[in-house]
C-alpha cells in the first residue's frame, strides 16, 4: 500500500501498522483526537510508547493512563474523560475484546509455504494431503495420514497409522505415538507427547509387570495443546480430549482419561487415570485430581487444590483435600486463627498454674 494509507507495512515491532482512524472503523469505535496517528505494536499502559496500541477499561489504572504515552488507546465509554497526554483515543464499550480483535492485523501468521522438506523421512503407505507443509527432519510412519493443509515443524514425529486431520499444526520436536488420532485444525506445541503408555503396573512374582497399552488417543477438532503436555493413550478404553478444549504447558493427562469438550486445563495440572471431566469444565494450574473421578459440567476447579472425589455439576471446590469453594475458605480462615487461639490457651494456663508448680 502506498505510504499515509490506512493500514502499511511496516517494519517495527509488529509486521504491519494502523491509524487510529482505521482502529476505530474496524471495532466499531468512536475516534477522539488525531485519526492520522499511527501503531505498530501493543503493549501495556504503563510501557505503551507513541508507536504502541493500549486500552484501559478500569478505572482503577487511571494514574497510570494520566502519564501513559501510547499513540493509541482504547477506552471504556465511562472513563474517555479522563486527562492524558495521549493523541488518539477510540471509545468502544469492551476495551480488552477490541485488543484482542486487533491482534490478527499487527502481527499477522506467519505463512509457511507448502512443500515437503529433503530430510523428512516418509513411511510407505503415508497419505499426505494438498498444501501440507513438512519441515526439516521430520518423520511419518507407514500408514499415517496427514489432512490437507496442515504443517508439520522440524523434528516432528509421526507414528505408523497415525491421523491428523487438515489445518492443524504440529509444532517442533512434537511426538505423536502409534494409536493417535488429531482432529482438524488441532494445534499441538513443542516437545508435547501424545498416545505413550500409560502408567499401568501388575505386581506378581516379586515384580511389577508392565500393563499393555492397547486403547487410542483421540484428540477432537479446535483443540489446542500446550509445550511439554503429556497425554497416556488408553489401557483398553480410549484417551480422548473432547472438541475445542485448551490444554497449557506442563499438563499431564492419563490412560483412559476423558476429556469433555470446551474445557480449559492449565498449567501443571495432573489428571489419573479413567477421570471424567465433563464439558465446560476449568482446572486451575497445579491441580490434581485422583483416579476414577468425575468433574461434573461446568465445575470449576481451583489451583494447588487436591481432588479425591467426584465434583457436582457447576460447583467450585478448592483446598487440600478439594471441598466445595466457600467451605474451603471457612477451613482456612479458622486454621489462621489457631495460633492466636493457642497464645490465649497458653497465656490461660500460665495465669492458672500456682506460684512454684510444675507444668505436667
């Protein structure tokens, strides 16, 4: 485009720029100040400079906004009063929605193009799909199927009969297993694995035998799973993650789990064997949750809180060991107050004991 268009290349932080005129027009705003003012990049209130987007929707962050310098901010209708020095202000009722909605035109994708990279080593039977793209050192065993459109980074490896379906990414050093399966448009990242053995054990004869690992892993459409997850395949039943669920870094999920659709599991989280986790479920980071239990729809589960039976349908538990939100928080409060109570029952039996006797 030519130069004082809207929208430019350019070579700053972010791979393409906007007007402020332009911000306003594409999330419905109201433009304050100098429409001609241009970003490149996002960042927060306190670091924006004039080259940067930030929004303030609190008006907890007023001091902050007072000295910003970002080009352009996006503010909350309530707050577009407020003083500060910055240029260019779009007024939109949901200031972080709008951010984020912006995101996509400052730092567009990077576009790999399709082609299968010299190094790859591809088994016989492989099917791979129209405008696949496979990087350095790649490896897809015999019989797996690879859907069109989908990017497989260097050292990605794909096991014999493997499934992925088209649109999805595999990110480098990403491990799939023999028995898994990726829906469409599935994002998997680096170092993740995905159908290895679970932890299965028979002790027998002075020695723990190993259980065979012969269910699937089975990862739906919109799922998205993050660096150094681990997912079991299935003992006998199957390891499944339900329709656009999103898993963090560090996740481990076990044999035979199953995981229902649209949940968000985040980091470090552990979750046993054969659990059920219902649709539209949270698990907060560092949470574990013991086998053979259910996490009921829409339950929500705490960070650091430790789950040894099953959670009802729509309710928050937290604490060690898990109980519902409110009690947990009672719990807690009363174990805070216990030192004090200890000082008075120590400072009572002081004022008690007689002159010269001996405390039992």
């Amino acid at each position: 485009m030519t130069v004082g268009s809207p929208i430019d290349s350019d070579g700053g932080e972010g791979s393409r720029t906007l007007t402020a005129a332009a911000i306003a027009d594409a999330i419905g705003g109201v433009l304050l100040g100098d429409g001609s003012v241009a970003v490149s990049a996002v960042a927060p209130l306190d670091r924006a400079q004039p080259h940067q987007l930030t929004f303030l929707a609190n008006a907890r962050y007023a001091r902050l906004f007072a000295e910003c310098a970002a080009g352009v901010v996006l503010i909350a209708p309530e707050l577009q009063h407020l003083p500060g020095n910055v240029l260019a202000r779009v007024v939109v009722a949901q200031p972080h929605d709008a951010m984020l909605s912006l995101l996509g035109a400052l730092y567009p994708a990077t576009r790999t193009e399709p082609g299968i990279h010299h190094s790859a080593a591809i088994g016989r039977g492989a099917q791979l799909g129209d405008r696949i793209s496979i990087g350095p050192y790649v490896v897809i065993g015999d019989g797996a199927v690879v859907g069109a459109g989908t990017r497989l980074d260097a050292h990605a490896v794909v096991g014999a009969g493997v499934t992925i379906g088209r649109d999805s990414h595999v990110y480098p050093g990403v491990t799939l297993y023999s028995g898994t399966s990726l829906g469409e448009r599935v994002r998997v990242h680096a170092g993740a694995t995905l159908g290895s053995d679970g932890f299965g054990y028979v002790y027998r004869d002075g020695r723990h035998d190993k259980i065979p690992h012969v269910g699937r892993c089975i990862v739906e459409s919109d799922v998205e799973i993050g660096a150094n997850t681990t997912i079991d395949r299935g003992s006998i039943d199957d390891t499944v993650i339900g329709a656009g669920t999103k898993i963090d870094n560090l996740v481990h999920i076990a044999h035979n789990v199953r995981i229902g659709r649209l949940c968000l599991i985040m980091a470090q989280a552990g979750i046993a064997g054969s659990t059920r986790v219902e649709d539209g479920c949270i698990i907060a980071g560092q949470a574990g949750i013991a086998g053979h239990q259910t996490i009921g729809r829409g339950a929500r589960v705490a960070a650091q809180a430790g789950v040894f039976g099953s959670v009802p349908a729509g309710e928050t538990w937290s604490g060690y060991p898990a109980r519902p939100h409110r009690e947990a928080l009672r719990v807690q409060a009363a174990l805070f107050k216990l030192a004090s109570m200890l000082r008075d029952l120590e400072r009572l039996l002081g004022a008690q004991k007689k002159p010269g006797q001996e405390t039992p």
